[in-house]
C-alpha cells in the first residue's frame, strides 16, 4: 500500500511540475494568440427570456475508449449534447493516466458556440494543494475572452484572443466535433470542405484560426461498420454515424462497449461548476 501511495505521489508530483512548465513557456507564447488585458465584458450564463434554463432533453451521447490500435490506452471519454429550451448545452469528460478535463459548451439552436468552460486537474490530486486550471472562453464578446484560474496564478486572469468569433469549437474530447458537423458538415459531399474561424482549446495556449472540415470517403471499420470519415486540420480524422454523432477516430478511439476488458474506472473529482467558475 505504501508502495502505491508513493507511486500516485511521485506521479501528481510529476504532472504538476508538467503544469508548471507549460504556464511558463505559454507566458510567452501566449501573446501571439491572445493578450493579456486588466478585464474583459462579463456575460451572464445564457437563460431563456431571461428564465433559467430548463432540464435537458438528450439529443445525443457517447462513451469512448481507447482501442486495440490506440497508443494511449488509459484514454477515456464520455460525451452528451443536450437541447434546454433555446440552447443546446454539450458536456464531456475526458481523462487519461495524467490528467482529467471536465468540458461544457453552450451553442445557440444553430449549433453556433456561444461559451465554453474547460477545468484541468490531476488524477488523484488534492484539489486544495493543487488546483485545477479553470477556463472560461466568453464568445459573446468580440473579439472573444478567456478568464483563468490556476494553480500558477493568484485570482484571476483574463486575455484577449487574436481572432474573431469562431463559428466552432474544437475541445478535449472527439465528441464535440459533432456539433461542427451538425451546424456546417451534414450536407457535405465527399471531398467537400468547409472552413471558418475556429477556437482550439485543447493546447495550454489555445487560440482561433480558419480551420477546414473536410467529409472523406466512408470506410469500413471493424467493430463500427460503415462509417463516415470527417478530417479537420487536415490530419485529424474521426469516424461519425449518418447524423454526425462521433464514434471514434482514426487514431483507436472507439465506443466503449465494442473493447473488450474490464470497464475503465472514471476519476472521482468535486463536480464541476461552469456557472461560478473561475
């Protein structure tokens, strides 16, 4: 026991110094892609005539994992996307070995973002000794804003990003790329390309650059059968049903149910709280 305590020791020990590097180099690279300001236009949480929004109606979820192919094998992730009232409202988590990342996007009903909020925080971290990076990219705002938390910092952050107002999201987890394709890519032919603004928020330094999403040729994958292949920065392909919803990619994700072995176990963390935070 003592043995594996020091083991999860060392390794949030090692994730944290990880953390702490990357908020170092990204000071500096950051302002290439979003600068630093005192503060930005604060937006209330999107509501419906001004009423809370209501209980979701589920339009489409997914639970993915890493697949034989797959390099990553502790990959995991678990998608849904939610119509309440006047928005649509997509959460995912995903995790690995190092780190857990909790995501929810708000769209309006033409699958155009309107907010995203992303928390980062180590697997099996006291969250008190060490924090996690929260995030908040307001897209109501022009250009867009980001607000961060994080262990490296005291209070709060905010930036300005180097772009326009996206027209999509590309997040942690494949499963939000559903809503890119539900709102540009449906009726996309084979070898048809769409391009737009694009707000990447998964590198430590995010930022919004035109950004294709091509429809390729289907394919037959074992264990999916035929599918719809989607490539978007021209190298990353995802495999989708005929409505678009993601069920792996190319490089081993695929739905839970169709790996063999025992059920990943998800990562226990406070749940989270995109209202109030950062």
């Amino acid at each position: 026991m003592k043995g594996s305590a020091d083991a999860r020791g060392a390794s949030v020990a090692l994730c944290a110094g990880a953390l702490a590097v990357l908020a170092s180099i990204a000071s500096c690279e950051g302002c290439m892609k979003r600068r630093p300001v005192a503060s930005v236009p604060v937006h209330p949480y999107p509501s419906c005539d001004g009423q809370p929004l209501p209980e979701g109606e589920v339009v489409a979820e997914g639970t993915l994992r890493a697949g034989p192919t797959a390099i990553e094998k502790s990959t995991f992730e678990r998608f849904r996307f939610e119509r309440r009232g006047c928005v649509y409202v997509a959460s995912v988590r995903q995790q690995w070995r190092y780190q857990v990342t909790d995501v929810e996007v708000v769209f309006d009903l033409n699958w155009r973002p309107l907010r995203a909020w992303k928390r980062m925080a180590i697997p099996g971290a006291d969250l008190q000794e060490h924090p996690p990076d929260i995030r908040l990219y307001e897209l109501r705002n022009q250009p867009p804003t980001m607000s961060r938390s994080g262990p490296d910092i005291e209070g709060v952050e905010h930036r300005v990003f180097n772009g326009t107002r996206p027209v999509a999201v590309v997040g942690p987890g494949r499963g939000l790329l559903s809503a890119w394709i539900w709102a540009q890519g449906r009726d996309l032919q084979v070898g048809e390309v769409v391009r737009g603004p694009v707000l990447d928020f998964r590198p430590f330094v995010e930022g919004i650059d035109v950004v294709a999403l091509r429809r390729d040729p289907d394919r037959d994958e074992p264990s999916l059968g035929r599918v719809r292949v989607y490539t978007v920065f021209g190298r990353e392909s995802i495999f989708t049903d005929e409505e678009g919803v993601v069920l792996g990619d190319l490089a081993g994700l695929r739905p839970a149910e169709s790996v063999s072995g025992p059920p990943l176990p998800e990562v226990q963390v406070p749940p989270p709280d995109p209202v109030h935070t950062p």
